[in-house]
C-alpha cells in the first residue's frame, strides 16, 4: 500500500515527539506532510532535515522572524503564521491530521482537519472540551473521523468494540491521582510549581502535567468522553489508579468489564489512531508478565480534588459550560506557573468563572470563542481582587 500522508500540528511537543517515533519506525507506512512548531524551532528544523516534509508552519512570527532558515531541506516549504494551518490540513494528499497542539490554540487546524474531511488523531481534547457538541456535528456532515489519542479514550474505544453502544452500561476513567494523591488539603495549599510539574507515571508538556496534579486532566476528559462516545455524564466513572496500566473500562449490561493495558507510553495510542482499524508492531513499550506487579484502584477524593465536580457537571450541562472551564483552567493554569496564585486557586477560579457566566445550552462557536475570552479576563479579575 502506498504510504499515508501525515499532517502533525505541535511537533515538537511530547505527543509531537512521539509521534514522529511512531512514523519513523512505521516502515514507510506513513510520511509527514507537514509539521508544525510555535517557539522551538531549531527542533522544527531538525525533525524537517530527517522527515522532509513537503510544508513546515512556524506559528509564533516574531521566533521564526528571529530565526536564519537555510538549514532547512531543499524539498520544504516554510510557511509562517497560524493561519497557514487551517489551509495546508485541508490539502487533498493529507490522510491524517494528528492535533497535537495544547489548548484553545489547537482549535482551529482541529475544525479546518474537521472541516476537510480528514481523519483526525485528537490528542487536542481542549478542543472537545470547548466545543464538543459542535465538533462531533461538524465530524459527522463532513464524514471526518475523530480518533482519540488520549490513552483513556483510546481504551475506550478499544473495549467498545466489544459490545453495541446499547450495551454499555457504564464507562470508567481511570486516573493516575497525579503526584499529590496522599496531600492533605493543608500540603495542597503549599504546593509549588516544580512538585506540580513532576508527574509519578506520565512525561507530559507543563499544561497537562498541573493539569494531572489538580485532577482537572480528569475533568477535561470526562466532558471529552461526554462527547466523543455520546455517553450522558451520569455514565463516566473516574477511578484512581497510581500505575496507569489499566488505561480506562468499559462496563457492559451484563457486568462484564473490558480493559485495555499497556504501560504508560504514549507511542500505543497515537498509534492506533493512526493505523485503526489495523494494528502493527511499533515502537511502544511492552508489559512484562514474568515480573511481579500489583494495581491498584481506589476511588478519587471531590474534596482535595474538587477540579472533578466542575467537570461533572460541565458534563452534564453542556451548553456553555465546557468553553468556560477550558478558558478558566488554562489561564489559572499559566497564573499558577507564573507564581500568581496557590495550587488550590486553580479550581477556585475556575469555579468562580463557572458560577458566574451566562448559561446557554445551545451556543454557536463563535459565541464560544467569546466566552473562552471573557473566561481568561474573568479569572485575571478575581486574580487581582482575591
Ligand atoms: P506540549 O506542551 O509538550 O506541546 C505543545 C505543542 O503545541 C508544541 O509543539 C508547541 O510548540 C505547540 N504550541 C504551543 N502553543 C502554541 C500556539 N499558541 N500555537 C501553535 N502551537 C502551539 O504539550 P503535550 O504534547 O503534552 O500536549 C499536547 C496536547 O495533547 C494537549 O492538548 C494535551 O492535553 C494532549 N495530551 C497530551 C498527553 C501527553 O502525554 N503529553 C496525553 C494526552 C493528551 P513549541 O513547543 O514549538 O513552542
Ligand atoms: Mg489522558
């Protein structure tokens, strides 16, 4: 078969770099397309020399204005600005667009890939988070396909093929219970910066690594799971469980539980997003039965970990609710790693500008985009007033 061509939009971050792993030990199944990087562009460059895509968009002007581009392949195209994206995702010889960029700012070469028809390896679930309902819309008229790359949805997914939709009964989250799984509220309160970036299991880019330590990554992926299975939030269980082996369950009526394992590497997952519904040996790690190993499993504490509630019930609401807690989260986020505010204000702010926004249950995207912008001024405003 002749290779697939591959758009990968964040290349030079954790997932981006894994999946350029998985491509260059894909044995010519797949080729890049084009490859996309906001700051680090020498490692742009660098992954242009030993890919050759035929385009590479540097997103932030002022880094690649800064930058002399002569090192780069005769056969490549540097493209600069992120409006580049959105045009070069919808070419006809792209197959796969992997959005693998981290927030709001992946919106919009995820809705272009949407929009183009593409299958799309979602690695991106702010996107689903702010604008799922809309997105799986717009995935369905253009005949696009969403395949997840987050490792509890790709279980999900994978333990879904086990049974009808009709089936299930219930779908169960697992949660690694980040580094501050043992915190009493009081240690929450006095967390720094470096203990939140220092995840037990996971290498992961800054935001989701705080993101992980709040629990609001598990938020997140409810409403994302919300979404991409059309599964009502009175069926998405989370549960912890420190080894991140077991990547998440599916329950069926009859009580059978599916799981799907593998150690914690995210080469598997991109993977499969990439060559579903075919599977190949890649280059993700392996379990080992021959050694001994326990799991474990408990389940998550709402009160040292109240980020969990917000995503519950911007599950249930819909509407709205999704775009107001991404927006908040990543501004408190930022605030958090910038030294402005306390780890447990995360949560805070992102409740305050939850409970204070004008609820609609049906909102277009541009209203969307609007409250994800009020959401960041709202949480710089109870930062200077609290
Ligand atoms: P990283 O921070 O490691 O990488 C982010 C990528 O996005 C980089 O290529 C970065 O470019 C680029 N980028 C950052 N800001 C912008 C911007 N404003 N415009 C365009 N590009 C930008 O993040 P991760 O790889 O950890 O996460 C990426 C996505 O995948 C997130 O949505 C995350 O939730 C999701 N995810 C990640 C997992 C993981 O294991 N890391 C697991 C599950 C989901 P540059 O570095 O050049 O500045
Ligand atoms: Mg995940």
């Amino acid at each position: 078969a002749s290779p697939q061509s591959v758009a990968l939009l964040g290349a030079t971050g954790s997932i981006g770099r894994s999946t350029l792993d998985v491509i260059a030990a894909s044995e010519g199944r797949y080729v890049c397309h084009l490859l996309t990087a906001h700051q680090k562009l020498d490692e742009l460059a660098a992954a242009a020399r030993q890919f050759v895509p035929r385009y590479i968009v540097a997103t932030d002007p002022t880094a690649a204005a800064a930058r002399d581009w002569s090192d780069l392949p005769e056969e490549t195209e540097l493209r600069i600005g992120p409006d580049a994206i959105a045009e070069l995702v919808s070419h006809a010889d792209v197959d796969i667009v992997v959005a693998a960029i981290v927030g709001r700012a992946g919106l919009e070469g995820t809705w272009a890939a949407l929009e183009a028809g593409k299958r799309v390896a979602l690695a991106n679930k702010e996107t689903l988070v702010l604008a799922g309902g809309l997105a799986m819309r717009l995935a369905a008229e253009r005949n696009a396909q969403i395949l997840p790359v987050d490792s509890e949805h790709s279980a999900i997914f994978q333990a879904l093929q086990a049974g009808q939709q009709s089936e299930v009964a219930r779908i169960i989250l697992t949660a690694s219970g980040g580094p501050f799984r043992h915190h009493s509220q009081a240690q929450l309160e006095q967390v720094t910066t470096a203990e939140a970036l220092n995840h037990p299991t996971w290498k992961m880019g800054p935001k989701i690594t705080v993101d992980s330590a709040t629990m609001m990554n598990k938020a997140l992926e409810v409403i994302e799971a919300r979404w991409l299975f059309d599964m009502p939030a009175d069926k998405i269980d989370v549960v912890v469980h420190p080894q991140s082996v077991v990547h998440s369950l599916v329950e069926y009526v009859d009580g059978s539980v599916m799981a799907q394992l593998s150690p914690p590497d995210m080469k598997l997952p991109i993977q499969y997003a990439m060559s579903f519904p075919e599977r190949f040996p890649g280059p993700a790690r392996r379990l080992d039965f021959t050694v001994a190993s326990s799991w474990e499993f408990e389940p998550p504490d709402l009160d040292r970990f109240p980020a969990l509630r917000l995503g519950k019930e911007a599950a249930e609401r819909g509407g709205t609710t999704g775009a107001v807690l991404n927006a908040a989260n990543e501004a408190a986020v930022q605030s958090f790693l910038d030294g402005e505010i306390s780890f447990t204000d995360i949560s805070r702010a992102c409740r305050a500008a939850l409970d204070s926004h004008d609820f609609d249950p049906t909102p277009t995207i541009d209203q969307l985009l609007a409250l994800d912008a009020w959401a960041r001024r709202e949480v710089s405003a109870w930062i200077t007033c609290c």
